[in-house]
C-alpha cells in the first residue's frame, strides 16, 4: 500500500487497478496535453487532477480550479475570464479570470459538461491557443496553461442529444483517464476507511466483520460516501472499536443480500452437478422453470429426510437456516397447511 498527497489530498493506493491509474497519470503529467478525468461522483476525479499537476513540468506554478456547475452561467464565464471596470452593472473594480490566475499552471474545470453552450464556444478557441478579452476589455490576453476538466457524465450522450459540443470533446480528452468507482477496487476500501477513521480519532479501528462489511458494500457513492459513513461512526461510537452494528443498515443488509447470494449459488451448483442430463442441457435449464422446479423437490426430499429440522436440512444442502426458510415461505402456498406445520418445526 502508498500513501501519497497531492496539494493536501491524500491517495491511498492498494489496489492494482489504482497502480495502474497512477501509472497512467505519471505518464501523462509531463505533457501538455488536455486531459479528461471520468468517473463516478465521488470515485476521486479531482485527487487524479492534482496528481497530474504534481508530476507536471509545471507543479511550482499556479493550480487553480473550478467546479463548473457551482456558479449561474455569467458568473462561469467572469471567473474564467476576468472582467474590467464597468463592464457590467456592479462590475466597481477590474478582476483576472482564472486562466490568468493559472498561467504557466494548471486550470482544473470539475464538472465540465455543465458549461452553457455560448460558454463551450469561447472555452473551445481559448484551447486551440487564441488569446481572449476580459468581459468589456480591449486587449487581448494570450493563455498559457494546462487544462484538466472532469465529469461524471456521458459526453457522448451529451453529444448526441445536443448538449455538448463534439469539437470542444476532442480537444479535451486529448488524453481520457477513467477513475474506476470504489466497488471495483475492494483493496482499497477498507486503508481509505482507516485513513479517514485515524482523521477522526487515531485510536479508533473496525473489527474484522465491519471491516469485511465495507468491503463488500456496493459503494454508490464511492470514496464521498465512504467517509461521511466513517465521520458518523467515528463521532456516535461509544468505544474506540466500531463493529459491524455500528455501521449503518444499508450496510449490514448488503451482509444478508451476498449471504443468500452464495448460498443460491451452492444450491444451484448441487443441483447442476446432480442432473442426469449433457453439461449443454443443464447450462440451459440453469434458472429456468425446470431447475426451480427440480430444487424445490431437492429441499423438500432432504426436510423430509431430517425429519423436518430446519437447521440439519440446511447443512446437508450446504446453505443458511435463513435462506431455507425463505424458500419454504416461497413454497408455502403450493405446499398448503403441510408447509405451514414444518415451517415452524425447528427440531434442536
């Protein structure tokens, strides 16, 4: 695992599928080609544009950004370029835009498929090297910086219903780098976790089942999620060791759905396994009404040889008690008041 930072952010790196990206970024940072950074919200799109600039030619120069979707707008297009005095109502005083403030640096523009089309317009020449005005100038102004932009979005969506431009795409993602979510780099999880935990309290640590239900939650708010669930936890426990009932129930729910996953997989593996037919015919029954058909009659064969005992039933079936009784609340109705009676026999 590494631990790096990048103007005050810090990575952690434990996954392949992150040594991979940095490589990448590594590899790009040295040029001055455009980049588009992709990703979910939150999987750390703005962490990989930092790194580009840390491992620039240009990293003792100014980093600037900007979150496009922020600002209405005229406000987008002031901060960018600047304005002078008078220029419009309230416009008491001259300011520099942006790319003047990052010249010879790195402009970082998140969320960029938010900007107005009039604004893509004028973003466009600016990237293809021309100077601009201030809003109400008369001097043009030359640009010299290296742009980074973000999204969450699918720009060539975007593209297609007239959203964005596909000139102004291109010469953005110059170089496209995809920030993979958090759910697909599971070695990963649980280092960010105690980085943000050790933010809160160093003390504090998660035991080995929270720490295995961070895991394998699904993480749809990647890394943003991950640490306001860590922030509650670490400033609501009432000792320094956070088990798995102190995480939230979306959570501890993700714990029963991969249970009664693996256990369905193991029962239809059973009864793969205990067909009389060719591997092409059983590949083609597998989830169809004749292999429900068959598993229902596995179950009941084997409650019927137990006697009826909930528990022994689902071990020689190799599954949960749990998902057992799911089954058999499934197969009530067909089965009529004989299901109901072995539904609460519960031999010890």
């Amino acid at each position: 695992m590494e631990t790096l930072s990048f103007l005050g952010m810090r990575a952690i790196i434990a996954s392949p599928a992150m040594r991979r990206l940095f490589e990448t970024v590594r590899r790009a940072a040295p040029s001055n080609a455009t980049v588009l950074v992709r990703g979910e919200s939150g999987s750390g799109k703005e962490i990989i544009a930092r790194a580009l600039h840390h491992y620039s030619v240009r990293a003792a120069k100014p980093w600037v950004d900007l979150s496009c979707a922020a600002l209405p707008e005229h406000l987008v297009e002031s901060e960018l370029f600047g304005f002078e005095k008078g220029a419009f109502s309230g416009a008491d005083y001259t300011k520099q835009g942006l790319f003047e403030l990052a010249s010879q640096g790195t402009l970082f523009l998140d969320e960029v498929a938010e900007l107005e089309p009039k604004l893509q317009v004028k973003l466009l020449r600016v990237l293809d090297g021309n100077p601009f005005f201030r809003l109400g100038g008369t001097k043009k102004i030359p640009v010299d910086v290296r742009l980074v932009a973000a999204t969450n979005q699918d720009l060539t969506a975007a593209i297609r219903a007239g959203k964005f431009r596909n000139d102004l795409f291109h010469r953005l993602a110059q170089i496209e780098i995809y920030v993979p979510p958090l759910r697909s780099r599971v070695e990963d999880i649980v280092p960010i976790a105690n980085m943000f935990l050790a933010q809160q309290n160093p003390n504090m640590r998660f035991d080995r089942e929270a720490e295995h239900l961070l895991r394998i939650y699904q993480w749809p708010g990647n890394v943003r999620e991950l640490r306001n669930i860590v922030v509650k936890c670490a400033v609501l426990s009432d000792s320094n060791l956070i088990v798995a009932e102190d995480l939230p129930r979306e959570l501890q729910e993700s714990r029963d759905y991969h249970r009664d996953g693996d256990d369905l997989f193991r029962l239809n593996t059973a009864l793969t396994n205990s067909m009389t037919v060719s591997p092409v015919t059983a590949a083609a029954l597998t989830g169809g009404a004749m292999l429900e058909g068959m598993e229902k009659q596995m179950i009941l064969k084997v409650l019927s040889e137990t006697g009826g005992h909930y528990q022994k039933a689902a071990e020689r079936l190799g599954i949960s008690r749990r998902t057992l009784s799911r089954k058999m609340k499934l197969y009530e109705r067909d089965l009529g008041p004989a299901a109901e009676q072995r539904q609460h026999q519960d031999c010890i």
